[in-house]
C-alpha cells in the first residue's frame, strides 16, 4: 500500500511502484504485469458505477414488486365484487 499527497506526482509514483513490483516479481515485460495499481480517484469511479448498478437492479425489483402487488388486491377486489352481486341473483331466481 503506498499514499501520495499531491495528485501531480501520481503518474511519476506509479511509474516507480510499477518498476519496483516488476523487480520484486521478476517480470521483464510490462505486458506480463501480475498487478495492478489504482488511484483514490478511480476507485471511487468503480464503486460509483457499482452502486449505480445496484441501486437500477433494486429499482427494478421494487417496481416489479408493486405491479404483482397491484394485481394481487385488483384480483381480491375483483373476487369479492363477484362475490357480492351472485348472491342476491341466486335469491331472487332460486
């Protein structure tokens, strides 16, 4: 884990993080690179989208719960209005 205070040494503190773990690793090529290093800045970027992804996926799933929802109380409602106007016609017309 390293920290930097100034935002415009990133790229000079990453080119030597990157040299040191290639040194450590034992890679010669930059193309074999087993590591990866992320700034504060696109960390925050992955989260976000992350999270924007989540907050869709609910969003979804709570739109899709209100509409079985609504056409479960429309089916009762239905059911007891059916239930109300069959009995008086089976009275009157035994």
């Amino acid at each position: 884990m390293s920290s930097y205070e100034d935002s415009k040494y990133f790229p000079q503190a990453k080119s030597e993080i990157s040299q040191l773990m290639r040194k450590r690793h034992h890679i010669d090529d930059p193309k074999n690179d087993d590591f990866a290093i992320v700034s504060m800045d696109q960390a925050v970027e992955i989260i976000s989208a992350i999270t924007g992804g989540i907050s869709f996926f609910l969003g979804i799933l709570a739109a899709i719960s209100l509409l079985v929802g609504g056409v479960g109380i429309m089916n009762i409602m239905l059911v007891i209005v059916t239930e109300r106007t069959a009995i008086p016609a089976q009275l009157y017309f035994p």
